[in-house]
C-alpha cells in the first residue's frame, strides 16, 4: 500500500505509529558531500516536540534523534539517509475501551474501513507524532536550501478568530503560540488556557513566508509549485485548506486589481504569492493554511461503537488544546521538501 513516500527528485519515505517503538523516515537523493550533525536536524526537532508550554501536549518526548546511514565523517553521502526517534513517553493504557469506540474528528472510522483493522492507540499511524519524521526530513532539505539563499518561517497567523495585526520576526520563537504579533498572542495563550479549563480545543491560521527563491522552479501542468506545495500541506493531518497570496479574497478582487503590475524592480504587487503558471516568479511566496480544532478533547461527544451501537465518550490522554503552535515547524518542513524537490527537478531539466 502506498502513501508513505513524498516527492520525486528528493524524496522521503515515513515510518511508524505514535505508540510504537520508534518513528523515522528514510530521505533519498540528498546532495552528497554536504556537512551535516545530528544537533542542527535537533534544533527543529526540539521546536516540534510536546510538553514545551502550557498550551501544548504534556507528552514528554524528547525526540532526540539518531541519524544511522547515510553519513560519513560529518558529511553526507549521497545514498539513502536514515533517521530514527525512539518513542519514550508512551501510555496506551489511556486508549483502553477505545478500540471499539469511533471518536469523533478522528481517522478511526476511516482507518478502519480502509484496512480492516487499526492501532487504535493514540490514532497510530495518523497520529500527529508522524510528523516528527517530516520535520526531521525537513531540517536535512533547510540544510541544502541554505546553501541556495532560501529562508522558510512559518508563524501562528491566527487562533480562534484572534489575528495578528502586526508582523514581528523576532517574536515568533518567543511567545508559546507561535504568533508573529507578541500583543496578538497574549490574547491567544489565554483564550487557549479558557478551552483547556472547559475540555475544549481551538483551530487557527498559520502563514508561511519563503524568500529567496529562484524564479523558474515548477513543473506544469499537474506538479505545479503551488500544486505540490498544496498536496504537501494538505498531507499533514490538522490541515484543512491553504490559500497563496490574495488567497480567497481574489474572488472578490478585479483583474486590474488582483494582477501583480511589474517594473524594472521586478513585481509591484504580489497578489499571486510569488507563483504563476505554476512556477516560481522569484518574489517572495505566501501561502496560510487552516488549521482545524484538536480533535482529541475531554468535552463528551456523541458516537458509535464498530457495532453501530450508540454512545457518549470523553476521550483521555494529553493532548494539544490547538495545534497551530507545533504545527509551525511542520509546515516549515513540508515547505522545505517541496522546494529542495523542485530545485533538483529543475537542475535536472537543465541538464
């Protein structure tokens, strides 16, 4: 069954389930000869993991990674490159009764379905905790972006209807949420600590901005940059929709103002997000990504048992109250696998 490997030119492969031993990914076609340590792929992990705040998981994963092939001497090798993350906080004594229970927001049912059974601790391979592979592959593809001029930072644009009004860099690493407004998210840390009191979760808004990248990467007309960016966002799990630049406001916009007026400075506007046609136009690209509500919450819901029988369930565990602070790095990542993929593909073309 497929539906574990991303990507062409660079490509990763995931692996594992959230109460299982360990996660991991096996990244393929990474630039050989390149300097790379286990603590820079750390510093991403460690901005991922839980029990970071108080409007995050208490799990206590510390995620220190193992890199075990694909390396030598500090360098990579250019042959497939392994990464594990041991699980170590694991209580699946939490998910007990669970296995014959569907709960809501969940990909229980689905799962189900689909494979005719299904780990039902902690969602398994639906999890949130998968996502620790991709950031780690994520943090090899920011190594080699770096070396390209490339810059990825993705930030808490919104959470339960409180927006940033001001766009703050700095501020980011330096508020539990995420946002880039600090005043914005004050509010937000509050509002979400209310939902934890009342077993009840939030959803928001994440915006990512990527500079630096050369005009020309893209693949039309079905692996468009856009189009692959939008497949990689929409495989993470809490991802319900993304917009680029004007977003869905260009619905309401006129041509003359929607389209990016260029000069001899390049584009005066950047309504498109840094995309046409599907392929990078060289300004910076924008795109937000919705981000819906935890679904695990301790609030009662109703639902069925795999019989059909009806009944109410609480669902136990530790679990984030919103998911847009952890899910930053995430987003990064995805954001740095597509473009590593395209910069190949296109140097490929090229010859």
């Amino acid at each position: 069954m497929g539906g574990s490997t991303f990507g062409e030119a660079f490509k990763i492969t995931t692996f594992g389930e959230s109460h299982g031993v360990s996660v991991g990914v096996i990244v393929d076609g990474v630039t050989p000869g390149v300097e790379l340590d286990e603590a820079y792929i750390q510093v991403q992990m460690d901005r991922r993991k839980p029990g970071q705040s108080a409007v995050t998981s208490p799990r206590k994963e510390y995620d220190v990674i193992r890199i075990v092939s694909g390396m030598f001497e500090g360098r990579t090798t250019g042959t497939p490159l392994c990464i594990l993350l041991d699980n170590k906080d694991m209580r699946p004594s939490a998910y007990d009764g669970m296995d014959e229970t569907f709960r809501p927001g969940h990909a229980d049912y689905t799962y189900l379905q689909k494979y005719g059974l299904r780990d039902h601790r902690g969602s398994g391979r639906a999890s949130g905790r998968e996502t620790a592979a991709r950031v780690a592959a994520g943090a090899v593809a920011r190594k080699l972006l770096e070396r390209r001029g490339v810059q990825v930072v993705a930030y808490t644009k919104e959470i339960g209807g409180i927006s940033c009004r001001t766009f703050v860099p700095e501020a980011i690493e330096q508020n539990s949420v995420r946002a880039c407004d600090p005043e914005a998210a004050v509010w937000m840390e509050d509002y979400i600590k209310t939902l934890v009191a009342r077993g009840d979760s939030a959803g928001g808004v994440v915006e990512c901005r990527i500079s630096g990248v050369a005009a020309g990467l893209g693949e039309p007309v079905f692996d468009k940059l856009d189009a692959d960016f939008a497949k990689a966002m929409l495989s993470v799990g809490a991802v319900k929709g993304i917009e680029f630049g004007a977003g869905f406001a260009a619905a309401s916009m006129l041509g003359s103002e929607h389209n990016d007026g260029m000069n001899a400075g390049g584009f005066a506007s950047n309504n498109a997000g840094g995309i046409l046609g599907g392929i990078s136009t060289g300004a910076d690209i924008v795109f937000r990504v919705a981000v819906k509500p935890t679904s695990s919450i301790s609030t009662p819901q109703r639902t069925v048992t795999t019989t059909g029988e009806e009944r109410t369930i609480r669902t136990e565990g530790r679990h984030d109250p919103c998911i847009c602070p952890r899910v930053v790095p995430v987003i990064e990542a995805m954001a740095c696998l597509v473009l590593e993929d395209h910069y190949k593909r296109q140097a490929a073309l090229h010859g």
